[in-house]
C-alpha cells in the first residue's frame, strides 16, 4: 500500500508583500502529478492547510480544486486534519459534502468522523480520534490514528482532561489506548498529527522562521518515544524542512513544506514523502523533491556593479540583498536596484564601520554653520559616518522649506 505524505502548504501564505499564489498553483499541481504517477492509494496532509484562520478566496478555492483531483471523485482516500495555523470549524465545515469525494477532513482532536462509503473504499470503523479504511484491491485494512493541532483550550474540551494534565501525557495515553484497541498486526497502522514532537536525548529542532511557535518553553514536549509500538509510520506537519525523527524501522518524519515561506529555508529542497507499507512490516519511504516554486536567495555585495550584475543574471528569483559599503546607500543606487529586479523582497543596506575611526565624545563648537552642525550630529549618531549628498540635500531642502 503506498501513502503520499504531506505537510504544511500553508495556502494564500504571501512573503512580505510578495504574494506566492501563483507559485502554490505550480507545486498544487506537481503534487497532483506525484500522487498518479506513483499510483498512491491514499494521501494525508498533515496541518496548516491554509496560513490563516480567514484565508482569501483564491486559497480556499485552490485548496479543494487541489484535494478533489487528489481523491479521483472518491476513489483515493484523502485525509486532511487541521494544524495551528487552521480554523477547526473552517477545515470541518465542508465534510459532509467532502466525504462523498472520498475527501475526510478533520478540524480538531479527537473528532469522530462517521462511517461512509465511496466507489473506492470505506470507511470501516471509527472512534474519537481514529478512523479504519478498507481500500479497494487490499485484503488487509489500513487504521490511521489523528491527532489535528492541540493546544491547551482545545487538548481541555476534546480529550476532556484536568488541568493538571500535561499535553504530553494526554496524547500518548489517548494513543496507547487506541492503539492497544484497533492496531493488530493484521493492518496498516499509521499516525498523523500536528504538533511539535522531539527525540528524546535530540538537540531541540528549530520551529520554521516566522511561524506560530507551538513549543512555549520545555513542559509539555512531545516526545517520538510516547507513538505506540504498533504504529509502523508518523506522519507529522509544522517543522517546514524533511526531518525523520524516529528510527529507520518506525519513522516519525517531517515531510516538509511544498515550497520556501522564509529566508531562514533559503537553498532548501522541499519534498513529499512517499510510503510503503504492509502489515506486520517496517514502512519504508521515499521523498519526492518538488520543483515548482521560485528560489529564495540571501546575497550579499561589497559594490553596486557586482550587484547589478547578479541581479540581471536571476531575474526569476525572491532576494534578501544585503548591500555593504563604507557610506549611505544613494538614491539613484537603490533605485536601478529596484529598476534591475522585481524580486527584492528586503534591501538591507548595512555602512562599514572602522572601529579606529570612531569618534570620541567632543565637545560641539556651535558656532558652526546649520549644515556643518547637522553633519557633525549625523556623525555622532551614526558610528563618524558623514552624510552623503542625498541626506545633506534633503536636509538643505527642508531647511528652505
């Protein structure tokens, strides 16, 4: 049985003011293209759909335009849960219609999802927060444990536990239990959350750049260790970059993002994750890179030549430029910058400072003209670096003004 693991597409997810939807129509479809070729038999997106509780139209247009061809009008099984950048009701609120698609959408922990049918397969049992597929041309049943995005507020109103009950605790005892109860060997078992998991004894894995961090300090983390036994394969979402966490025989893997959000993930290759299994067998899997999506770059330049030139030679790229020089960026400079690239997302201009000539504290000779008063101040302000033409014009003019 093959499973297409994914994660993280946060759809309608802009860069700065950069909108990426184009390039998620791109990698939606190259997805789409991944799932038939390698003839999955059932796909699960691990949170954070979309990148916002209230997406934009063309998001959630993208996202069931996307998982409907995913499930080939029902059948292929697609199961979608809800991650921490989600609306539970927003994710919930189609699964009735979704269902008969062979789509199965789950917005919070511990749902229930009721038994149905499709051309496809069926859903044959199902408990708070487990569902037990049979998929058409397989003799055995594939059980797949979910655990969408749990935060405190939602762990307390669905999993009903005390307060003293620590996030950690509630989720491997709910495991156990339905492990012990539904996972024999003679099925798939499979696990799919969203949530921030650590190895035991592991340097602490960096949530992505610019996210909603779900790991507040060390108390309540979630260990690979607390996956029952009987669970052959974890497919995780939140960290953005592919990472196995478990063991080669029982993997807990992060499938990564479909394309870069951030330029902390610069020059990563993003991936999903293909995986096969059987019953009583270890799971094995293979990642898939994904092509689509323009490349986020962080360059540096000592000169503006160089600059221009790098510029011109990748013009379909998203930059971080950081641009070094011993004075202020001119006008004229960042504008054929801006004139040369379409894709600068940050221009940071970073002076050079030479600690020898920093100025020491001095008394100000105010007799001095206005223009050499402000260029002395401007010094003192700015580690001895003299304003250049522009800035100087600029405060000549506001002086006449």
């Amino acid at each position: 049985m093959k499973i297409l693991h994914t994660a993280d597409w946060h759809l309608g997810k802009r860069l700065d003011s950069f909108s990426r939807m184009d390039e998620q129509q791109l990698v939606m479809e190259e997805i789409i293209q991944v799932a038939d070729q390698q003839e999955v038999d059932l796909v699960l997106i691990a949170g954070d759909l979309f990148d916002s509780f209230n997406p934009g139209v063309e998001a959630i247009e993208l996202f069931y335009k996307t998982i409907k061809r995913l499930a080939k009008n029902g059948m292929r099984p697609v199961i979608a849960i809800a991650g921490n950048h989600d609306s539970p009701n927003l994710i919930d609120a189609p699964d009735p219609l979704a269902r008969a698609s062979g789509i199965i959408l789950i917005g919070h922990p511990n749902a229930l999802v009721t038994p149905f049918s499709t051309e496809g397969f069926s859903v044959l049992r199902s408990d708070n927060g487990f569902i037990e597929l049979s998929l058409q041309g397989y003799d055995y049943p594939i059980r797949i444990l979910h655990t969408a995005y749990a935060n405190e507020i939602r762990l307390k109103q669905y999993l009903g536990e005390d307060k003293e009950v620590q996030l950690n605790k509630a989720l491997a005892e709910n495991w156990r239990r339905l492990a012990e109860t539904y996972c024999d060997s003679k099925g798939v078992n499979i696990l799919t959350a969203h949530l921030y998991m650590n190895k035991i004894g592991s340097p602490l894995i960096e949530e992505p750049d610019g996210e909603k961090p779900i790991k507040i300090g060390n108390a309540d983390l979630i260990y690979s260790e607390s996956i029952p036994a009987q669970i052959q394969y974890t497919a995780l979402g939140h960290i953005h970059g592919f990472k196995n966490i478990g063991s080669p025989e029982q993997p807990v893997v992060y499938a990564s993002s479909p394309l870069c959000y951030s330029f902390a993930e610069a020059g990563q290759t993003k991936y999903v994750n293909i995986v096969n299994t059987l019953p009583d067998a270890h799971a094995t899997f293979e990642r898939v890179p994904l092509r689509q999506g323009k490349p986020l770059v962080r360059k540096s330049f000592a000169a503006i030549d160089p600059c221009i030139a790098w510029l011109s030679e990748n013009p379909d790229t998203l930059v971080e430029l950081t641009l070094k020089s011993d004075t202020f960026l001119k006008a004229e400079d960042r504008k054929l910058i801006y004139q040369t690239h379409s894709g600068i997302v940050y221009l940071i201009p970073v002076v050079q400072q030479d600690n020898e000539d920093i100025m020491d504290t001095k008394e100000i000779n105010l007799t001095q003209d206005i223009s050499t008063l402000f260029s002395e101040y401007f010094k003192s302000k700015n580690a001895n670096q003299a304003p250049n033409d522009d800035i100087l014009n600029l405060f000549r003019e506001i002086l006449n003004s």
